[in-house]
C-alpha cells in the first residue's frame, strides 16, 4: 500500500522498524544494574570470572548469566587460559554509551555527590 502516493515509505517503515527493534535490544542491555556493574568492571580491562564476580558483589551464577547474554550480543569477547575465563569489553561504542549515560545520570544526582564524582571521574580516565 502507498503512502501519499509513494510505494516506497512501507518499504522504509518497514527498514526502520528492524532497526527500532535491534536498538531496542542494544539498550535493554543496559537495563541491568548488574550488567552495568560486569561493563564498569571491565571496561578498561580484562577480567577474569572471579574478580567479576568480587568486584561486583553478584553471585558466579549471577555473573556468568549476564556475561553470557553480554556476549551473544556481541558487546564482550573471552578467552580461556586453561580453566580461567577471562572477559573484556569488545565493542567500545557500547562502552561509550554506557559510560555517557552513567555521566549524565550521576550528574544530575546532586545529593549524591561521591556517587556522581565518582562516575565522572571514572569517565574521564576511560
């Protein structure tokens, strides 16, 4: 069906729409305070399951679960050194995002502020 005469805008609506969704599922990766906490830890480098999961404070389960959803979309990559598995973050526009977002938010939190210089001093040495 055309839209004011044109047969093409079903055909962008439809090109949007896929790429509406694929961003929507980029993003519901940052809807986690986990996540965010693993993306936190590792954003600068690499780390092994077990100091994921002490930095964090998440149970191993907890933290392999996320970081496996991490992977599959592609957002973090691991190797395995002998029975240590060891995760970094793998696409550093994702990193950026998070980190922008996190900056943004903490600095509008102005009651708390070691929470807020902490985020924006983590921000400016990544």
């Amino acid at each position: 069906m055309a839209v004011n005469g044109n047969p093409a805008v079903p055909a962008i609506a439809a090109e949007q729409d896929q790429v509406f969704s694929a961003v929507a599922r980029y993003f519901s990766l940052l809807s986690e305070p986990t996540r965010l906490k693993i993306l936190h830890t590792i954003c600068s480098s690499e780390h092994s399951v077990t100091a994921i999961v002490n930095a964090t404070g998440a149970s191993q389960t907890n933290v392999s679960r996320h970081l496996s959803l991490l992977h599959q979309a592609g957002v973090v990559s691991r190797r395995k050194e002998r029975n240590v598995v060891f995760y970094q973050v793998n696409d550093p526009t994702f990193a950026e995002v998070c980190r922008t977002v996190c900056v943004q938010i903490a600095s509008r939190i102005d009651d708390r502020a070691p929470l807020r210089d902490e985020l924006i001093e983590f921000a400016s040495n990544h």
